[in-house]
C-alpha cells in the first residue's frame, strides 16, 4: 500500500471488517468511515453525540497483511477508548 492509492473496494471491504470487530466488541456507534489521506489511512469514528474522532495509522505498516488483521490490529488498542466515547 506505500504510495499508491486504496482502491475502493478494498476501502469497503476494510469498513466491512471494522464494523465487524466493533460488534464482536460491543461498540456502539452513530457512523463509521474509512478514508485514505497521503500515505495513512483513517478511522472515523462518530459517537451518538455526533461528535467524529478520527484515529489514523500508516498504509506502510498495513503493507501484506489481511483486511481482518488488519482491522484487528488498528481496533484492538483502541477498544478501551472507544468504550469510552460509545
């Protein structure tokens, strides 16, 4: 993913698996979104309150892995948070 741009469909299919790990996890939302800015990617995060956080991570360190692991490992650090802010 280093220097090149996110296709589409895999954006959507990251969105799909973040959705997927917030409800194992029981985070609750407003909205979700996946976006791509320069070389990171980010995780938008809206709360009931319609207040957006937005949590970002490198498209270098996502290089190889899978679309599942990869929403685990962005996600899993910040469960607690997002407990928190859900």
């Amino acid at each position: 993913m280093p220097n090149k741009s996110v296709d589409q469909q895999t954006l959507n299919l990251l969105h799909k698996a973040f959705e997927i790990v917030l409800k194992q996890n029981k985070i609750s939302y407003n909205k979700i979104g996946i976006a791509e800015e320069g070389d990171q990617l980010l995780f938008l995060y809206e709360t009931k309150e319609e207040k957006v956080h937005v949590f970002k991570w490198s498209k270098l360190a996502s290089d190889g892995m899978s679309i599942g692991t990869l929403a685990q490992s962005v996600l899993t650090p910040i469960i607690p948070q997002l407990r928190l802010l859900s």
